[in-house]
C-alpha cells in the first residue's frame, strides 16, 4: 500500500512540474511546442565552404614563390594573382579556386601545383556569431564558440544592469523560416543556481534581457 502511494505521489510531482513548465511559457507568450522544437533545433552547418568577399587567402604554387601570394577577395568577388592577373573566387570552394588558377598558370608553367587555404572567414563572420542585448552592462556581438551556454554570454556581456528583468529575459532562435522566442529564467540561474534554462547556444542566436518597469 505505502509504494502504491509513493508511486501516485510521484506521478503527482511529474505532472505539476509539466502543467508548471506549460504555464511558464504561457506567461511569456509562448507556445510550448515552438520552444521544444526551437531547443531541438541545431544550426546547420556548412557542408562546403564557399567563398565571398572580405575572405583572406593564401595561394602557394609549388616550387614558384613568385607567384604564391596572400590576398583578399575583393568586393567584386575576385583576387588577384601574379602573372595571371584577376581570377574570380567568390562563390566558389577553395578547391575549385586553386583548379581554376591551375588552368590558367598551366598556359606560362608546366602542370603547376596550386594550393588555396582560407586565412580568414570574413565573409561568414556574422553567420555564426551570437548576440546579447537589453539590460546588460556591455550589449555585444561575440563568435559563437561550442559549447556556450546562455550564462556563457550574459558574464561575456559584463553581466546585468541595475534596472534587468531578469526572469522575462527571452532567446530568439531562427527555425526555418520563424524566429522562436524561448524563455529564459536568468535570475533564477544567477541567484539560485537554476540551470534549467541555461540553454546552449546556437550561431545567430540572440539573447535580450528586458527592463523592469519602474
């Protein structure tokens, strides 16, 4: 009798968590479903990296320093290269940079080895970047790095201002072709340890953490 007792009693306590869990995103306007989907969600990743301006090159052609240089693509979308002149990069993938520089250096050099590494993203910079804003003391755009949590950038913003909300703060995931607001409970995080909703971040997230009405 006792553990069929603890057993209701613990079906009890799992379902006020849920309908508490549900109210919660009620308060903040959002639909339950949307923030399950949008913490399940990942950002995709590049499958193949493809040039575009404002990215840094290295082109090195075996046994010929001459003609290895560091450049930039240009905001036309093409580099330029010794003996050969404007080549166009933007759009493509290093590999199929470093071809096309081969074909046209074969007509001066016999079967030249060209090789193109990326020395700088610049291009893709602001893709994979995460921002906090709102009632922080230094509002900031920073890399995104693996593993970053949502206190990860709050501390990286200098932490709250005197005036945060810090409970109504809110995530702004993009899913598809929606932006999902996703509560979370900062100061619980802050001041009582509560890392339920000290979510990992994902590239292009934003964090905004409101002021409490005076």
């Amino acid at each position: 009798m006792m553990q069929h007792w603890k057993l209701k009693i613990r079906a009890l306590a799992v379902m006020a968590v849920a309908v508490m869990l549900g109210a919660c995103a009620g308060m903040h306007g959002v639909s339950q479903d949307k923030v399950d989907l949008a913490l399940k969600h990942k950002a995709k990743q590049l499958e193949q990296y493809k040039l575009g301006p404002a990215d840094v090159v290295s082109v090195s052609v075996w046994r010929n320093p001459d003609l290895s240089v560091s450049v930039p693509v240009r905001p036309d979308g093409k580099i330029s290269a010794p003996l050969i002149g404007d080549v166009q990069a933007a759009g493509l993938a290093p590999e199929e940079l470093a071809a096309n520089i081969r074909e046209k250096l074969a007509v001066y050099i016999r079967e030249p080895q060209v090789s193109v590494v990326v020395t700088s993203m610049g291009s893709h910079e602001f893709l994979s970047r995460v921002r906090v804003t709102g009632a922080v003391r230094a509002p900031a755009t920073m890399p995104y790095r693996e593993g970053m949590t949502v206190l990860d950038i709050v501390l990286s913003a200098g932490g709250l201002n005197e005036f945060a909300n810090a409970n109504n703060t809110m995530l702004y995931r993009k899913v598809g072709n929606e932006t999902v607001g996703v509560p979370v409970y900062l100061k619980d995080i802050l001041l009582k340890g509560d890392i339920r909703t000290n979510y990992e971040i994902q590239p292009g997230d934003i964090l905004t953490v409101p002021e409490r009405l005076l």
